[in-house]
C-alpha cells in the first residue's frame, strides 16, 4: 500500500523541514520536499500540503517570485480540501492568499521559547484539542497575521501577538510558531538576526530554548503524528465551527498565563524557567 504524498515547501534554506519531517515520515507520510522556485503546476497527486517559513514577508514578491504561485497553491488547497498545515511564513501566506492581513507584528518580535493560549473554540479542533491550555512554542518572527481570512476561527493566541494558530475552512491550519525547528538552527537564526535583535537576550534565549526543546518534542510530535492521520483520513474531520465572541477570548495576560503554567508545572513537578527578557541597547 502506497504512503500518502505531501509536498513540503521549503522557501528558504534557513528553514528545514528538520524534525517535523522525522515526525511526519515516521506516522506513514512520504513526503515530497521542493524549494518554491522549483513548485509544481498544481496540487495533483499530493494527499497533503506542508508550507515552512522564511525570513521574507508574505507579499515580497520581488524578494521571492515564487510566491504568487505558492499563494495560489494555498488557495487551491482550501478549494480543494488538501489537509494544510502552513507555518510561519506558510500561515501568513495561507491567510494573505485568502483574504487576510499580514503586517509586522505590533508588538514587535516574537523570538525564543514562549507560551500561547488556547482559545475556546481550540477545544473542538482536531488538531488543537488535545493540547495543554498553555503549550510552549518556539517563536521566530517579525511580521503576523494581523486580519484573518474570513471564516477562519482563532484557535490561540499569546501576549504580543493575537493570531498565534487559526483554522481555515475544514482541512487547514496555519500556526505562527515553528513546530519543526531544533535547538540548532535557531542558533543560526538567532546569529543571522542578531543586528536586528540588538537589546535581546539572545544567550538567555537561546539557553531556554535548549532547556524546553524535550518539552517542545513531547507537544507537538504527536501533534504532528495527528496531522498525519488527518492526511490519510480526511473524512474523519467535521466542518469547523465557530463560536461567539463573548466565549472566545484568549488567555493573553502574562500573569494569568504564568499562573496557568505554574499549575501544570506543579502537577507534573516540573520547574518553572523565567522568560527572556529584552534588554535595551547599551545595558549591559
């Protein structure tokens, strides 16, 4: 019996499918990796879409001409039905092709190890569900989702950025955190981005990220696991629904996310680390 086809879209070198494809592989994927310039016409023959991230925006399509193409591939995976799951870049994508907003992030960078909240309407999906309320996450970006897609429901979000996950029509997902990266690569990340980030941390980052990396494995390889399932079975996933505002405001206060993590912590007796803390330039 053939393995399920996915295609990986890789738009920047920098960005690897890394571990999230050992995960994907290892849960009956046979994933078909390819750079954007070199996409394929359409999504024939792919059972499932994988959009990675890259230090360009959305719409630099001047840095990047292959994306008009790759937001294009995205649209034809909501019209379609193609189980999605675009990260980072890829969710600003999945939300700039259909009808969203991408800016940089209000609150400015996102980087390191951090923590989202789970939204009301996370507790239905099938993909989000089974999560801690307050999952760690590895966060790397500049700009955010800033409007959805209409019709996209909210699933997470965390203090200095709203849209942090989001589902759109039944079958795709794009999450602003990266799933697939090592403790590795965001320490080339985090030497790339280093002028950029001046009044950062980034040794405190980078030493949290190390310490959370076994905690990050533990979420989101079953996680992945369950996307997989959702590739091979995607008549087993309902129609996504949406709930009222008044019942869908996120856990966004750091305090109140603190005081969340401090319980599992507790339960599961496991210590708390502090957050990175930015740094103004020149305090050493």
């Amino acid at each position: 019996m053939s393995k399920p086809r996915v295609l990986v879209v890789v738009n920047d070198d920098g960005d690897p499918v890394a571990r999230l494809g050992t995960w994907l592989f290892e849960a009956g994927l046979d994933l078909v990796e390819s750079a954007g310039r070199d996409l394929p016409a359409d999504l024939a023959g792919f059972a499932g879409l994988v959009v990675l991230g890259g230090p360009m925006g959305a719409m630099d399509d001047a840095i990047a001409p292959w994306l008009p193409h790759e937001r294009q591939l995205l649209r034809d995976a909501i019209a379609t039905e193609v189980p999605t799951l675009a990260i980072c870049l890829g969710a600003q994508l999945l939300a700039a092709a259909n009808g969203g907003r991408v800016e940089p992030n209000p609150e400015g960078p996102e980087v390191g190890a951090q923590l989202i909240a789970k939204r009301t309407a996370a507790g239905a999906d099938p993909l989000f569900g089974p999560l801690p309320i307050t999952p760690d996450v590895l966060q790397w970006h500049f700009d955010a989702v800033t409007v959805l897609p209409p019709g996209a429901v909210n699933l997470a979000s965390s203090p200095l950025c709203e849209n942090q996950a989001f589902r759109l029509g039944r079958l795709a997902w794009g999450v602003q955190f990266h799933l697939e990266t090592t403790p590795e690569i965001v320490a080339a990340w985090a030497a790339e981005d280093a002028e950029v980030l001046d009044g950062y941390d980034l040794d405190a980052t980078l030493s949290r990220v190390t310490a959370l990396d076994a905690d990050l494995v533990e979420v989101w390889r079953p996680f992945a696991h369950a996307f997989a399932e959702i590739v091979r079975t995607p008549e087993s996933v309902p129609a996504a629904r949406g709930v009222p505002s008044s019942t869908a405001a996120p856990l966004t206060d750091p305090a109140a996310i603190r005081q969340a993590l401090a319980a599992e912590a507790q339960a599961a007796r496991m210590p708390l680390l502090p957050m990175p803390t930015f740094r103004p330039p020149g305090d050493e």
